[in-house]
C-alpha cells in the first residue's frame, strides 16, 4: 500500500483524485489547510506529497520549501498556475514534477508511480488491486462499452456519453455538453440535453430512475461514476 498525503482546498477534486487512485491501491489523506498538513506530514509517514500551490493563508511555494527541508519525500506540484515562473520556481526548490490543471487522473496515477520507483518504493504489480472500468470509450472507433459489451448509441447520445467517460469522476456541465457536441447550440432548450441524458440512462442504468452511474448534480451539471 502506498501511502499519500494531498494538500488541496479543491474538497471536489480531491475526493475525485482520492477514489481515483484507491483502485490502485493508493491511499490519500487530504489536508486543506497548510499549517495542518505541515503538522500532520511530521507525524505520519507517508511515501509521496501532491501539493497544490493556491492555499489558504500560506503559498504553496513556502509549504514546498518547508517540506523539502524537513522531509526527504518526493513531491508533485498540482496547480492551476500557468506562470513558468511558479513552475521552474517549484522544480528549483525542490519538488519532483510539476502537474498543470485541469489533467486526467490517470496522468496522476503514472506519474506518482514513475516518481516512487525513482525513490526505489514501486508499487509491485501484485499488489495493486484495480478496479476493471466499467465504461470503456474507444475514441477510435467511436464505440462505448459497459463491462465489455457495446451499447449503440445515437450520435448525440455517443457524444455526450464520449465527453461523460473523458471527464469521468468530474462535474461536467450544461456549457460543456453544448461547447463539445455539435448536435446542439446555445439555442437549444436545456430539457434537450436532459431528453438525451435520460435516454442514455434507459441503456447504461438497471435503474434509470435511480441512476447510479450518470448522476445529475444539482446547480453544477452531471458526472459518471464507477
């Protein structure tokens, strides 16, 4: 078991990068605050940090500074700043990666396993208990299948569902679906999209009145679960 300690006051994007990589047999422990997660690393032991740089009351860059002087734990930076300066500035000081947002988890999960085997702790094949996705998008093809079996999609339901399964795990919302699909546009009725999202549920749920994986987030959007 890999143990990791995540400082993100993104509370969404942590749980979504938490559940992501407990199928890997990775676990995170998520610290929003700074100084308590300062705290918290000295007393845990823990194989590897994700650390994100716009935190509440103490910059990023000073948390990297600290925990590169106390710790000999790799580090990979996770931040929405795009400034290089922030970037060469955390490589400098220490950290091992730099990880732009927004990114797909899965970049994540390799990362982290490229950096551990630099630091001689590689997650071992056999113990890595992941979880097969139930929903597998092969862009190529233009096909979904759900545990292996092709679901036909219309061409509206494909593209809506193709974005769903590349933002897995994330809010997706009303703008997103009509910015990526050019079956629909901004004159469009919402309940259109609503229409199509209810009968993609008719294919891929047991229930489409108590959908378990395309959930309807109130206020915010939708996001496909596993």
């Amino acid at each position: 078991m890999v143990k990791i300690a995540m400082v993100e006051d993104d509370t969404e994007l942590a749980e979504v990068l938490t559940q992501y990589l407990a199928k890997f047999n990775i676990v995170v422990t998520n610290y929003e605050d700074p100084f308590i997660a300062l705290s918290a690393i000295g007393l845990n032991e823990y194989d590897l940090i994700i650390l994100d740089l716009t935190l509440p009351g103490l910059d990023g860059l000073e948390v990297c500074k600290e925990l590169v002087a106390k710790y000999k734990m790799p580090i990979i930076i996770s931040s929405a700043r795009s400034d290089i300066t922030d970037k060469v500035t955390a490589l400098e000081l220490g950290a091992d990666d730099y990880l732009p947002k927004p990114y797909d988890p899965r970049e994540l999960e390799v990362r982290i396993k490229t950096i551990l085997r630099r630091y001689n702790k590689e997650i071992q094949s056999s113990t890595i208990t992941q979880k097969q996705e139930i929903f597998i998008l092969n862009e190529e093809k233009k096909e979904i299948t759900k545990n292996g079996t092709f679901i036909k999609f219309t061409p509206a339901e494909y593209q809506i569902m193709a974005l769903m399964c590349q933002r897995k795990g994330f809010v997706v919302s009303r703008y997103d679906i009509l910015d990526n699909g050019d079956f629909l546009n901004s004159d469009e009725e919402g309940g259109s999209i609503a229409v199509i999202i209810n009968r993609i549920r008719a294919k891929i749920e047991d229930d489409p009145k108590k959908p378990k994986y395309f959930l309807t987030i109130r206020g915010m959007g939708y996001k496909l679960v596993e």
